[in-house]
C-alpha cells in the first residue's frame, strides 16, 4: 500500500457544478459539531496512520449506505444487522486490512472493534458504525486495533480531518476531503479509493458530515449518490466493503442545501477516478439514443471499462472504432445500425487535458446514461501485481 505522495487535483472538476456563493473551506477541515482522529495501529507497513474514529457531540441524522458484493465484509455485515443507521454518532474505520472473506473471528474482531469505540467514546453500541479496508482474506490484528481504538477516541478534536483521512487510506496518492459552506450551512467529506471500483454502489469509503438539518437523510444520500459514486469506475471491480455513511445535527437550524451535497460527493468521486491507481486521464462516456435506460446503461458501462477504450484515453488515441466495438458488445444479439464518425465524438480522448469527453448516439431511442473512468496504464497493472508484496 502506498504512501500519500501525490499531488491533490485541482477542487473542482469541469463536470462538478458549484452552487453560487459558495465558500470553500480547507479540505480537511469538518463541519461544525465534529471531531475526529487518526493514529497509527501496526496494521500498513511501516507504520503509517491506520486507524481513525470520526464522531458528532451529540445526536445525528444518520444515513449508512453499504456494498451489494454478495462477498461483503465482517465491517459490512455488522453495520447491517447490529448498527441503527439511521442514528449513527460515530464510526470507527480501520485501514491496511479489509477483514474480508475472514469467516466468523473476522465478524467478532469488527464487532469487538465497534464496541470497543463505543465504550471509549461512551456511546450505545448501535450508534457507532464500522470501517475497514485493505487485503482481503487476512485475519485482522484485534490486540493492535483496540490499542488504535483507545487512543485514537483519546485524540478526537475538531482539527483532526486531516489525520482521520490519512487513517483511511490504502493505493490512494493524496487525501480525498471536501468541506464546503453554503448559506451557513457546512458540508465536510472524506473518502477514500483508487482500485476496486465500479458502479453499484457506493465503490468504496466516504464519510460525510453536515451540520444541516435533514427530514429524509438515506433518502438525500441515496440520490446524492446515484448522481457520483454510482456513476465512476475505475476496474469494472465491486469491493466488498464499499460504506457511505452521512451524519447530519441540524446543528446550523438550515436544512442542508440539496446541491452542496451533490457537489461534495461528485468532487470525491471524480478525485477516486482521477486517483485510479496510477491513472493520468479521467473520461465521461455518454451513450444517447437508447431504447432505454438500462440499454444506456449497460452500452455506457462497458465503453468506460474497456480496456481498449481506456488504454486509448491514456495514449490520447482517438480511436472511435473501439468505441464502436465496446456498444456493440454491450447490445449482442439485437439489431444496431453502424456505428462511425457521425455516431461516435472520440475527438477529446487526442487532447492533452487530464478530462475527456466522448460520446456516443445508438440512435434506437430517446434514453441516456453517462459514466466517470480512468484510463488505463502501467502503473496499475505493476501496483495490482505487487500489492501483497
């Protein structure tokens, strides 16, 4: 797993609309309300910052939005079965080791880990969620990761952003962390991802704090969502133990500006696709002229985790034919008038700017879909080769 070496993208995407007076704050910094933490543990090589607890003062609004991965993690199965999400006040997130595909110890170590956080922090159980991410299939160090719990609950302040993302960390190259404000309302975010995504959820860790009042909290996360993390992909790979958990106090007496939040989660969610371990370009496919909106879909997903288009987007190849190729391969068996140049604007994917656009019209209908990816290139295949090593 590597360090945090890269540098930070510009804030905001071409593709990221910013509500009008807005006010951006220092990424790491949370939203009013908040405190967390990040310490190191022993679980990365090296020593680097591996547990974190993010936590409100007092009752949130919660939402916890979890992987579909039949696979899914010890972390994952206990938020679903032992967790209230929708008053969550803290989570407690682990990074260097998934506890996946860790059997039944995995399960009571992630439970252990939870209620270890809640009783350090003096909280019910129910209302602290759990995260973890890294290796899949190795038992998780429980004797190091509640010595992590005790003091990383010790060392929670309101200037601890910074440090908590560092705790949730694996393949990323720098910190993915948004605090906007709007209208005296803050939004703050941290995520994490870089590999292992693909669209069907949440694709990987975010955590969002807000000191905005919200009546419907899964409901606003879920739509914020489908408009971000449901629309990136960087392998075509679903984690198993993808979270997004949104904690809201109401604290500012405003309700949370709808638009905040989605350019929050669409700025992290870019930063994952640019981050793509090893990635150097981010593109948006969109494919028209569907016959409807799972066509669009599914014609847009395997133009965006082609890795010929892909490895076009990092050659700056504009090569529309595998564009062609890919829709096609998506829509086998039906009936697809030629795809070329008029079809097909690949025009972007020769330029020298680190976003691309290319487009795609099936001319079968009137329905749409678009998706975030990055290009393909060496780096990855010789991180993903090397990562247990």
């Amino acid at each position: 797993m590597s360090p945090l070496t890269g540098q930070r993208p510009f804030f905001r995407s071409r593709w990221v609309e910013v509500p009008p007076g807005v006010e951006e704050l220092a990424p790491e910094t949370l939203a009013p309300g908040f405190a967390a933490a990040g310490v190191p543990c022993g679980l990365k090589a090296g020593g680097g910052t591996d547990l974190g607890i993010v936590a409100c003062e007092g009752e949130a609004a919660s939402a916890l939005l979890l992987t579909r991965n039949a696979a899914a993690a010890a972390p994952v199965r206990v938020c679903r079965e032992r967790c209230d999400g929708g008053a969550i006040q803290a989570a407690v997130v682990n990074s260097g080791n998934a506890n996946a595909a860790t059997g039944e110890a995995g399960y009571e170590a992630a439970l252990a880990m939870r209620d270890g956080a809640a009783a350090a922090l003096g909280l019910p159980p129910a209302h602290v969620a759990v995260a973890e991410t890294g290796v899949i299939g190795v038992p998780l160090d429980l004797e190091s990761v509640l010595t992590g719990v005790q003091a990383a609950a010790g060392a929670v302040a309101a200037d601890g952003g910074g440090s908590f993302v560092d705790a949730i960390c694996t393949t990323d190259r720098w910190r993915k962390s948004c605090t906007l404000r709007l209208d005296g309302v803050t939004v703050s975010a941290q995520a994490k991802g870089a590999g292992m995504i693909q669209p069907g959820f949440a694709t990987m860790l975010c955590f969002v704090q807000t000191d905005g009042a919200l009546a419907a909290p899964e409901e606003n996360l879920r739509s914020a969502c489908a408009a971000s993390f449901e629309r990136i992909t960087v392998d075509g790979q679903l984690s198993t133990n993808d979270t997004v958990l949104l904690q809201a106090t109401g604290e500012a007496g405003r309700p949370l500006p709808r638009e905040l939040l989605d350019a929050v989660l669409l700025q992290l969610a870019l930063e994952v696709v640019a981050d793509g371990e090893g990635a150097t370009r981010t593109g948006r496919v969109e494919v028209r002229g569907a016959r409807s909106g799972e066509e669009a879909e599914r014609a847009a997903r395997a133009i965006a985790n082609s890795p010929l288009v892909k490895t076009a987007l990092y050659g700056r190849d504009p090569n529309w034919g595998r564009i062609a190729q890919a829709a096609g391969m998506a829509l086998a068996g039906e009936e697809l008038a030629e795809l070329g140049p008029e079809e097909i604007d690949a025009a972007e994917l020769a330029g020298e700017g680190r976003e691309a656009e290319l487009s795609v019209d099936l001319g079968r209908g009137g329905e749409s879909a678009h998706l975030y990816f990055s290009d393909l290139t060496h780096d990855y295949v010789s991180l993903n080769a090397e990562y247990t090593t």
